[in-house]
C-alpha cells in the first residue's frame, strides 16, 4: 500500500507533456529594482526584449546578449511601480517568456507580466487582507435574446455580513470584455487593498461584457472559437447604453445591494467612457457618481439612435436633476486628449460641474488602474 | 465631437505593445477531423509539434515542415474527441503557439488547447444552455490562521430559484490547486452540459486548494510568486484530510445546501483521491457518495496522524454505518494501476461494496474529466 515516491513525480511526466525544461528563472526582480529576464535558446541568431515601459517605437526594443551556454540576458533598471506586460522576439518571432508562467490575455493576444515594488504597484498585489470574492456569472439578457456574462467583485464581508452594499459598474474599452478589468485592471486586488486601507465603502464592482455582439470574452461563449476582433459590428450601435439598465436591474435583483442614486456609481474607461457617459446622461435618476476614464467621447453621429441623438437634450436633464461627482481622467498623452478637450469645453458652456484629473502618460492600463483607485476613493460619500 | 475612426486603431497600437502579427490562424480544425497546426517562423531550422495525445517518447513529436513563406506546418489525422494541450519546440525551445489565444496552465507550465468534435468534447465547450455560476472566494482556516482560496460552481437557477442544493467536493492532484477542475477539467461547461441535458440532478461543486502549504493557486497568493513546486511539503502531512471538515463547514453556512450526508459527495484524483478515502473514512457520517479518480492510495505511512493511523479503524466504521456508492476509477496504462489493485483487494476482505470503472489510458485528465461525468451522473438519486 506504500506508494513509491518516484511514481509521484512522473504524473508530472506523464501528463504534462514534458517540454524542455530549465533552471531559468525570469524575470528576476533585483533588490535595487532592477529586473532580469532570461531565455535559455542556444540556437537563436538574436533575442530581443518588448515591454510595455518602452516606447511603441520599433527602435525601443533591448537587444538581449548571449552567454556561453546559450543564456539571452537583458537586464532594465529603474521601472516606475506598475504592473507591466512584455514579450520577447526570438529571429523576428514573438514569444511568450516560457519561464514566467504569468500571464494575462489582452484582446486577442498572450503577455507575460510581472509588477514591481511600492505605489501604486503594491495595490495590484494579493496582500495579507481579508478578500472580496470574484463571480463569474451569466445573466439573461434582452439582446439577442441570449444570455450574456459578467463579473462581479463582491466586497470582503459579503458572505458575512448580511449588509446592502453601492455598486461601481465597471466598463472596458473597445480591446476588452468581462475578464478586462479584473486581469488587467487588478480590480480585486486593488478593491481588497483600498478597503483594507480604510480608502473606499466596501462596494460591488460589476464588469459586464461592452460588446454587444459577443455573448462572453474568447473561450467562455457558445458561439465557440468566434474571431476576436478588436472592432466589432456593435461598436458605435447604441445597443450597450440603450440596455443597460437590464445590468443594473439583474443586480439589483440578485445582490445585497443599495438601490438608490447615492449609491451607484458607472465609470469606463475608452469605448467604455463613452457608454458612460451616455447612460448617465440618458439615466439621470440613476447614477450619482459618473467616471470617464480616457473616455472616447462619441463613436459616431448615428442618426435614429435615440440615446446618441438626444445626448444633448439629457445631458441638460442630467444637470438639472443633480449628481454627486463627474470624473474625468485624461493623460496627457493619449491620442483622444483633444477630444477630452473638447468635451470639457462643451459642459462648461452648459455650467455642468466636473472634477478634472490629467495625469502623465497615454492610453494605457497603467492609467485605467491609477483612476479606478483615484475615483473609488471619491464613492459613496454619504 | 466625431471621433476619427482611425484613432480607435491606435488604442490597439498604443496599449497593445503590437508584436509581429501575421494572418495565422492555428490551429485549424477540418471538416474531416483532422487539425493543421502553423507557425510564421522563417528563420527558425526545425519546428517541432507536441501534443498530450502523443506518447511521452521524445521521438513521438511531429516534424514540421517549412513554406516558401517561412510558414511551418503540419497535419494530424483522427484525433478522438477531446480536449488537447499542446506546444511548438522551435529550434530546440519550447514555445506557446502564439496564433492560438486560448491557453491553460498546468502546474508551471502554460500550453495551448483546442477541442475537437464530438462526445465527450462536446460536454467540455460552452453551449447553448442554461449556465451556472463560477464563484472564487477565500475562507476562513484553522490552517496556519490564514485565508485560503477555492473555487466554488453554482448550478444553473441558483440565484433565481431559492432551492437547496446538494454538493460535489471535487478535489485536485499533486500537480493541482483551486483553477485546476475549472480550467483542466472544465467542470462549468461538463456540469451545465449534464444538467441541461437532464443526466445529473443540479448541485455545487466545490473545489478548494489541497496543497495546505499553499494559501491559493500562483498568481493568487498573498506570500507572492512562491516558486511553483509539484511535491510541496504538505504531501503526505495529512493536515488536509484533518481539517477538512472546515471546507464543508464554510460552504454550509455560506451558500443554500443540503446538510445531510445523502446529498453530500466527496471525490478527487489522484493526490485528491487519496485524500476523498482518508476523509471519507474518517467522516462516515458525512459522505454517502465516494469518487476515486486514479487515485494515489497512500502517499507515506506516517507515523503519529491519527488519519492516516486509524484509517483501519476508519474503513470498517465507515462500512458499517453505510453508503450510497464507493467509485473507483482507473486507467489500464495508470501507473498507480497496482496500487488501485491492491486497494480494491484490501476492501473486497473488508467486505466492502464498490463499483469499479476500468478504461483505456493512464493518468490522465482525459480520463479524469470523463469519470467526473461518469460519476456525476450516478449521484444524488433520492
């Protein structure tokens, strides 16, 4: 009845499929801050290093160097705290770190990840604090007469408490879907460590799915492996602000939850700043607490779409029934500052009241994280 | 206000660090069932095709073969049905298909997956039916006074129907944690599937971490990126069928269950097999349904634990106050197929009724996903 021990080790043989294997590790975090990353590939004519802190330049990539048993080596000093993706490309293939088992899909793409120390970094890790729970659900849905899913970020206590919590509903950008902000939006990481901190309300976080013509992200729908685009035909349509409130209606009728406009907040960031931006305006009863997040102002000037051509009409509804906070994020380089621009001009000449956030840097998830933690702290002030 | 439509390409651009698309789609599954894998990798000397439906020889892997493109290729015929892993080695290293976004980790390691037609692979895809809902939350442990994390499947209607259900505790192997049955084993889509089609009665299955020296899966841990180790030191401590029972308290006093022991069933594979028998046995009260998955009969005779000491003792109080059924299923190429042998000889003296499910193939989560339907599907007939 005794088992071998050595049997124990080739299940791993036996059902992992092998590979080879190497004592590399990478990336490697250094104590000065400084991270190593490592490819053991003694075949390769050149390796190169892609990540995310560099410039989108085909120029910025680091060349990697080759020791004598065929290591490929870069090291990069001085990252800011973050969390950041990266890739390599071996001979002019990109690949993945096959020594990093971290990481995320964004759209239609697999990145290794790592992050660093100190703010806001430290927020996007699992700390040593009571945690919210993570739900995968599918809720009916009125658009094609489908069911659709989403995740909800329950708070730490939840299950415990018995008490009614506000909800942040949460939208991705046009390169995104339901799994969007909790991988790489850190959203349970982040709500955790703000809550444990005493910075936010406990709350709900729901992240629904922006694309109408999608069911579920890639992997999770019944219209099988469908192509992931990054523009599909519902961007632009209206149906996403038209049905939203069939969202806010399944909450409410399957959580502990608050069901008041002090108590709900929508924020998005990109395409999802533009679906904001037009619920709220079209739902003026509904949401206190507004976020646009690099918001993509308008898609386009579709005719016959109530919800795009009344926009002017309910934002001067919005404004006449009141709202508690409109947040605005932009950095200072993201290709739609313009655009941000001209937006806020266009509440100011109706004396609609906003709090404005410029920050450095683009269109980025770096961004998106540091505004879900600006404005969380801003929530539910009662 | 309208917004260049060209803008919205460079978000892609901007955030997605772009890396050297091509138009590959791999791999591409064929009328006939055959599936073509390919790689746009010019300079590479030799790629080579791994799958888990090859033997584990090393010179089982396919050769691919190179177009004037610099695209490889190959083709494989007749795959049965089911889900597979596999990976490129390219040039003497291993890599990710990086024209196929839909991947799973394995332990350490990540690998690509497709899934072919047919039964059983039609109960591992999403479908049109009805969908449960896949809840990750932290509980509270006795287990070095931390939190830990599982996975917890409610069935489809939990939240709108207000029944008490009854209860799967399905637990990992060695090589395993809390994302192993719901990614590796697909047991949303298995478990909606089964319901919708009528052949299981809807019930949770909930599937904790059974590496007690481990707080959560990699990724998921307040301790950090902890090196991930097959054999941890918990294997064979016996502290996870000690204190099991405050699983199945949690999940009593946390979601709408059946308390008694005839709508309770416990199951694993593997590592997770020896643990359902230990604690199974020690609990007789507790668990009227059994499932051993290729079970790892006994890890260590460890002197001084009472589980493991008296597990004797245990088996015969555990024949005599009864139970529904006792599931044992094993592969012919398993190399614990002994030890299932000797096992079933220890309880044929004791007298013991089981039912016992040989099949083709060895250890396996081909095999395991197929017993969890086979026994799913003979639980819970009150």
């Amino acid at each position: 009845m005794v088992l071998n021990l050595f049997a124990f080790f080739l299940i791993q043989a036996q059902e992992n499929i092998g590979g080879t294997t190497t004592q590399i590790r990478s990336p490697v975090k250094h104590e000065d801050g400084s991270v190593s990353f490592h490819l053991h590939a003694p075949n390769a004519q050149t390796v190169q290093l892609v990540g995310n802190w560099m410039a989108s330049s085909p120029d910025s990539v680091i060349v990697m160097s080759q020791d004598a048993r065929g290591v490929w080596s870069a090291t990069v000093d001085s990252l800011p705290s973050d969390l950041f993706l990266y890739y390599f490309v071996l001979d002019g293939l990109r690949i993945n770190d096959p020594s990093n088992v971290y990481q995320i899909r964004d759209v239609s793409q697999v990145f290794n990840y790592f992050i660093t120390e100190g703010e806001p970094a430290d927020f996007f890790k699992t700390q040593d604090v009571p945690h919210g729970t993570l739900v995968k659900l599918w809720y009916p849905s009125q658009i094609e007469g489908e069911s659709r899913r989403m995740t909800v970020y329950l708070p730490p206590g939840y299950h415990e408490q018995h008490a009614d919590y506000p909800v942040l509903y949460l939208l991705h950008g046009m390169g995104g879907d339901e799994e969007a902000w909790p991988t790489l939006g850190r959203v349970s990481q982040i709500m955790d460590n703000l809550v444990a901190k005493g910075q936010i309300a406990p709350m709900l976080v729901v992240m629904p799915n922006g694309h109408t013509s999608n069911q579920a992200a890639p992997g999770y729908s019944a219209r099988g492996e469908y192509p992931i685009e990054f523009r599909t035909p519902d961007v632009g349509s209206g149906v996403m602000e038209s049905t939203f409130m069939e969202v806010v209606d399944f909450i409410e009728n399957s959580f502990r939850v608050k069901k008041d406009k002090k108590h709900r907040a929508l924020a998005g960031l990109s395409m999802g700043g533009s679906h904001s931006l037009f619920i709220a305006a079209a739902n003026p009863d509904v949401f206190d607490y507004i976020g646009l997040f690099s918001a993509a102002f308008r898609l386009t000037d579709q005719a016959g779409l109530n919800i795009y051509d009344e926009f002017g009409k309910n934002l001067e509804r919005q404004k006449k029934q009141g709202y508690q906070l409109y947040w605005i994020g932009m950095g200072t380089d993201d290709f739609l500052y313009q655009t941000g621009v001209d937006y806020r001009n266009r509440l100011d000449r109706l004396g609609m009241e906003y709090m404005y956030h410029e920050s450095e840097g683009g269109h980025t998830w770096s961004n998106w994280r540091k505004y879900l933690i600006e404005f969380s702290r801003l929530l539910f002030k009662d």
